[in-house]
C-alpha cells in the first residue's frame, strides 16, 4: 500500500499540447489496466498451482509487521524505479517488481476469503472497480485540482500506519470502521491520483503515474474485500 506522490520536476503534462496530452493519459490507464491483468493472472496461477496455500500458511503464521515491513520496502523500492526517470526498462521493472509485491501480499486475504467468505471476492472487486470509475469520473470531468488532498493523505496513512502496528503490538482488532475510513481514504487518494495524471506527471512518467492509481485502486480493494469478509 505504497504512496509515495513523487513531485516531478520536468514539465507537467498540464503545460503540453492537447494532443501530446491526450498520448499521456490515454498510456497511463492502459499501463493501469495492464498492471490489473497482470496482478489478477499472478493470482490465478499462485492459486491454481497450489503455491498459495504455501505463501497464505508462511505468513499467517509469521509476524505481521515483518511482513508489512517488507513489503513497504518493495513497494518504495519498485516506486522509486518507476519514478526515477531514466529508461524505460527500469520504470517497467519498477510497476513489476510493485504488481508482484501486491500480489504476495494480498495471498493471505484472498487465502482466507476463498475458504471462509465465498463471493467476497467478486463482490469486492465489482464494488472497487465502480469506486474507482466514478472517482476518475468526477475528476476528469470536473478538471478539479486535488493537490491539496496531499497532506491530508501523507497523515491519514501515517495515523493508519500507527494503528495497524499498535494493533499488531498489542493485540487490539481494528474493526469494520477502520476498513471504511481506508476505503474513504482509498478514494481520496484515487482523486489525488488522477488529478496529479490530468495535470503534474512529465509526460515521459506515465508508468510512475500508472503504478500510484494501482496503489490507490489495490488500496481500496484490500480494505473493500474486508469489509465483505466481516459479514460473514
């Protein structure tokens, strides 16, 4: 749940021609739906190949901060590839080596949800795709600039980040209330996101601009499915 907001430095695609414009956002959301499939085949085969009951066991079994811990560190680490600049390799391998790290980290929920919550997932996953079309929706038609949104959301996950580790300490359960605050703080990030695309990104990081909207889409679906886990 990686949320780095890069400020880039070279011209924002706000200040390029229509056309050039149009390029850009047009390869971000194809990079974004590419960056789904891409997740969702990973997913397939972890489960079909029985590698997830391995991978779902391991971290159940093991402290959660560790492995929160090391995905942060992926997550940074493929963000900061992508971001860089430099070739396109490198900002391709960044959104890989972050899809995959996605992917590992959702086994477990998903694990648990296929055994104890049957439709969840599909539920979840209707609920955020409709979360996240109608939030893009209001932010390209409205052409709204939500940069003010950045600070608000840099300590809505720092105060998350606290809770989820005070949680994990001292043994306390974050309940249905917190899973909505996130899928509202999801959704803030989503329009953040969008905004940042439709004005700030270079026009050559539109892999860094599609990897932040599958943070915020991946974000949202991870705390929607535990919404629906908790009805059962």
């Amino acid at each position: 749940m990686n949320q780095a907001y890069p400020m880039p430095q070279q011209a924002p695609v706000a200040s390029i021609g229509v056309d050039a414009r149009a390029t850009f956002i047009t390869r971000t959301y194809l990079h974004l739906f590419g960056a789904i499939i891409t997740f969702v085949l990973i997913e397939v085969f972890l489960f079909t190949s029985g590698i997830a009951q391995t991978i779902a066991r391991a971290m159940l079994g093991t402290s959660w901060l560790l492995v929160l811990g090391g995905f942060m560190i992926v997550g940074w680490f493929g963000s900061r590839m992508a971001s860089a600049g430099g070739s396109p390799a490198r900002q391709y391998a960044g959104l890989g080596v972050y899809v995959l790290g996605q992917a590992i980290i959702f086994v477990p929920l998903l694990y648990v949800a296929q055994a104890y919550a049957p439709g969840a997932i599909e539920s979840a996953a209707m609920v955020t795709l409709l979360g996240f079309a109608g939030l893009t929706a209001v932010a390209m038609t409205t052409r709204k600039d939500f940069s003010f949104l950045g600070g608000l959301l840099r300590w809505g996950f720092v105060g998350a980040l606290v809770l989820i580790v005070g949680g994990v300490i001292f043994g306390f359960q974050l309940g249905t209330f917190f899973s909505v605050a996130m899928v509202v703080l999801a959704g803030a990030a989503i329009l953040y996101d969008t905004s940042n695309v439709l004005l700030r990104y270079p026009e050559d990081q539109y892999v860094a601009a599609s990897l932040q909207l599958f943070a915020s889409v991946a974000l949202m679906f991870w705390y929607v499915l535990r919404i629906f886990m908790s009805r059962n």
